[in-house]
C-alpha cells in the first residue's frame, strides 16, 4: 500500500491526475480501479477547502521496477496492517488506509 497524490491539472479527470502523479513520483504505471475513500477538509496552511479521492490501484506490469523521484520521494516503503499505527501520516491519509485495510 502507497500513498502518493498531488493535484489535478486544468482538464485532467481524477484517475488521469493520479496515473501522472504516481508515474511521475514512483516511476511506474498502474490501472486505477475504485475509489476506496474521500473526503473533503480544509487545507491547514491554504485554508482552501480540499478533496480528497484515494482509489485502488495495481501495477500494469507487476515485474516493473520503482524509481521513485527524489524531488518527490522522501521516503518509500511497504508495510502491513499491523504496521499502520506506527507511521508518520497526515490523518486523512490515515483515514484512508485504515478504509483501505477494512
């Protein structure tokens, strides 16, 4: 499980955005299937109410390695269920693994 996400350019739709992002951020492509999650909140520093949309995604070549952008990535990391609590996550995106794993 991964989190990666940025926004969405002018005329790009959702699962767009989220295929370029993670390209651009881990160096792979990935076939976005459902959303699991949403939710909008308020950015903390912006003050601009956000949305956030986490979908399912699988690697279209599970063989595919990640290069993971170094501007982009500070850190990159698989982990379990019983792993979640341990990490140092922003608590919507928190929310959003926890629906992930139910």
């Amino acid at each position: 499980m991964g989190v990666a996400g940025g926004r969405l350019h002018i005329d790009e739709t959702p699962i767009e955005g989220l295929r370029r992002e993670i390209t651009e951020e881990l160096g792979v492509s990935v076939e976005v299937g459902t959303v699991i999650y949403s939710e909008q909140f308020m950015h903390s520093r912006s003050q601009q109410n956000h949305l956030l949309l986490a979908y399912e995604v699988r690697l279209t070549n599970p063989a595919q390695e990640f290069t993971p952008d170094a501007t982009e990535v500070d850190e990159m990391k698989w982990i379990d269920k019983s792993q979640l609590y341990e990490q140092k996550i922003f608590d919507n995106c928190l929310r959003a693994l926890e629906a992930y794993f139910r």
